[in-house]
C-alpha cells in the first residue's frame, strides 16, 4: 500500500465517522456555535446534590447572548428561562434562578450549575446561543434519581381527584411521577394493577406481567387512560420521591400510633412519610420485617431480601397494611431524622 491510498483510507475514515455521527443526532441540523452534546445528554444526580449541566461554545461569535430554559416539565405557555448571559453580565430568572449559576471553566464554557436540587428540578433544559442571526440550542436532560411509588388514600381506592393527589404526594415528601419517571421507574420493575394520576393530568399503570385481573392480555408498559377530568375523575397517585437528608430508623412495639408519634419525638425524629420509607428501601437498603407506623396513619415495612417469616411475601418492596384503626397496639414505628 502506497502512501497515497493510506491518505485516502484515512481521509474516508474520519469523513465517514462524521457523517456516522451526524446522521445519529436527535436534532439532525448542523451546529456551527455549540456543541452537540452527544456524551452528555442526560446527567444524573439526586436531590440536595449540585450538577453541571454541559453546554460548550465552539466559537464565540462577536456579540451573543447564551439562554438556559427549562422545557419540560413544561409550565404552560410560559418560558421557564432560568439564566440569561451576555458573556460577561448574567441574570438569574425564576424559581431556579437564585441556585442556578455559570461554571465559565473556561473561555467557551457556558455550563449551567444548579446546587442543592429539588424535586422539580427533573426535566430537560434548553441551553440556546442567541446571536441575532443564527440562534442554534441543545437540550440536556436532568434525571433525578429517586423511586416511584404507588399512593393511595386512607378512604380507599380511587378517591383522588388531580389536585388532592397531587397534595397527597407533596405530603409524602415527594411529587406527582412525570409519565418519564413512571416509565423508567417500570423498566426497573415497578408493576401495579391500580391506575394512578401523573404530574401532566393523565392517569395509567405499570404492568410487567399482563394478567387478567390487569386489563388482561394487553402488552406489558405503561397502559394509559390519556387525560382525565381533573375535578370529576379519581383514581390513585404515582408519587416520586429522591434520597432526603435524613434516615429512617425503626422502633419495636407494640404501639399505637399516638405512642408510635411520641416514641419518634423522644428520638428528636418524627414519624416517617410514605416518601422517606420508600427512598430508604431504594436507596439505603432499608430491610425491617415488622409493620410500623408512618405519619399518615398507614404501616408499612420495607424488604429487600424475601424470606418466610415476612408473611411469606414473595417480593422486595415496600408492603403495607393499609391504615390500621389508630388504637391497634399490634405495630413498631418507622421514624425519620
Ligand atoms: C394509645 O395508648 C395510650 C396509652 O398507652 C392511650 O392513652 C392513648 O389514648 C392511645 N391512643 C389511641 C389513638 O388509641
């Protein structure tokens, strides 16, 4: 092989490992100002954690404003910007404005920083060069890790209107699942017959094993209702919480549940929430085979490793017993701190 066919070889290599490259992006429009942000598309993080969201210039154009927007979920109508820089000044928009800054790590970094993440700052973002001519923008995703879980009301199946589910989350420490984390939440095993409200006002469930009490032999994923009427339709709440500060601890009984609170107020601690018990078994491997008390008057106990005595459940999760008559002495507590 001559000099020449190695150039053209190698020449065909890279021009081809472009194109290859170019035909796999989401958005298949040539960026000449940012960069595709193909390794990055989505960034990972947990709750009370700091991320950097990448966003990195190819060139400067000679006047130019950089726009971070959240875009989804999206709040109807309203552009969530949250930080606008002229390269130099910047200003800070919103409800994430006052934790959101600029890494600026170098001359053409315009990452966005957001500190100390809250629930809803899950979404995708839009970081979007404006020169006047040419805007061009790349979308990065924020997915909290956290864990979905069922939630139903005291009074029974399906008394949820969009609103009291909605409140019965955020009194869980946690917030209405976005269909994307239901979704994700079911490719890592979440099955539940019962449908429940989601943070867009459509209602569904997760099955992994179709069975007939389930909606019968339809596939296995998330089955939707589509949107429901948020004032006349009930049904329950897919909550999504992320790991908190604090730990959950277990208090043996039998207590009732006003013992079970005090108990937990002897520990400087209070009862756990639906949210904390759950995230301690996804995240800290809660295992406890005793029902206890939480602060919404249900029992519930975590279990990572199946085993006989547990009531013989066959699978890891948390389990509950409803919400017991408050007077039974037959239960622990799970308290929180
Ligand atoms: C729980 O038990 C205590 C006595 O230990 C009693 O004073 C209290 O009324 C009981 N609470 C409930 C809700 O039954």
């Amino acid at each position: 092989m001559n000099f020449h066919t190695l150039l053209l070889i190698s020449a065909c290599f890279f021009a081809c490992v472009t194109a290859d490259f170019l035909n796999n992006k989401v958005e298949a429009k040539d960026l000449k100002y940012l960069l595709e942000p193909l390794v990055f598309a989505e960034v990972t993080a947990r709750r009370g954690q700091t991320v950097i969201l990448p966003c990195v210039l190819r060139f400067k154009p000679a006047h130019y404003r950089v726009k971070w927007t959240k875009i989804e979920p999206s709040s109807f109508g309203v552009e969530n910007v949250v930080l606008i820089t002229n390269g130099e000044a910047m200003k800070r928009y919103g409800s994430l404005g006052p934790r959101a800054s600029l890494r600026r790590a170098h001359h053409l970094d315009v990452s966005l920083i957001l500190t100390q993440l809250q629930l809803e700052d899950d979404g995708e973002y839009r970081c979007q060069l404006i020169n006047g001519i040419e805007d061009e923008s790349v979308a990065v995703t924020l997915r909290l890790e956290g864990v979905v879980f069922p939630y139903q009301s005291p009074r029974g199946r399906y008394r949820f209107t969009f609103l009291d589910a909605k409140e019965a989350c955020a009194a869980q420490d946690a917030l209405l699942a976005t269909y994307k984390q239901l979704y994700y939440a079911w490719t890592e095993g979440l099955d539940w017959c019962n449908a429940g409200w989601l943070s867009d006002g459509t209602v569904g469930y997760p099955i992994l094993h179709p069975r007939p009490a389930c909606g019968g032999d339809l596939l296995s994923g998330i089955r939707s209702y589509g949107l429901r009427h948020k004032t006349r339709d009930h049904y329950d709440a897919f909550c999504f919480t992320s790991p908190n500060t604090g730990t959950v601890f277990f208090i043996l009984g039998p207590l009732n549940f006003s013992e079970a609170e005090r108990m937990c107020r002897q520990e400087s601690a209070e009862l756990a929430r639906t949210g904390h018990i759950y995230s301690s078994w996804k995240f800290q491997r809660l295992d406890q085979c005793d029902g206890g008390w939480l602060q919404d008057g249900s029992v519930r106990f975590p279990i990572i490793d199946p085993r006989e005595p547990c009531g013989g459940t066959a699978e890891p999760g948390v389990h509950s017993f409803g919400f017991p008559n408050k007077r039974n002495r037959l239960y622990g507590a799970y308290c929180y701190r």
